[in-house]
C-alpha cells in the first residue's frame, strides 16, 4: 500500500522543492512533476512530489489522515 501525503510548496530550487507538511518543512523532489511553483500543493510520497492537488483535496485528505491517526490511538 502507498501512502502519499498532501504538502504546501514553500519554494522551488531547481527540481528541488521545499515543502511543509502542518508546520514541518521537508525537501522534496520535483522530478516527476512540471511547472510547480510556490504556494502550489503536492501528493508527496517517499520524497517525491507525486501530483499537484488544490488547496480544498489538500485540506481533505489531511483532515482524514489525521481522523484516522486519532482513531488508531484509542
């Protein structure tokens, strides 16, 4: 099973993006991704920027991820 996760880019240095998933900031590879630029969205899988995403799915798919997180911990 993979698991991607929605990220906020930051900015973009080359193929490189610096991303921030709820606070935390982490590089990201934009090789297989076009035209991706500051303030955009992305599915990041294993340091790869996989999909650009809108800010409302971003926001989503978030909120699910940690619904599941905290159901898991009761």
């Amino acid at each position: 099973m993979c698991l991607a996760i929605p990220a906020k880019v930051i900015s973009v240095e080359g193929s490189v993006a610096l991303v921030t998933i709820e606070d935390v900031e982490y590089k990201a590879s934009l090789l297989l991704l076009d035209d991706v630029k500051p303030g955009d969205y992305v599915m990041l899988h294993a340091g790869f920027a996989i999909e650009k995403v809108d800010q409302e799915e971003a926001a989503e798919t978030l909120r699910l991820l940690n619904e599941v997180a905290d159901n898991s911990h009761q």
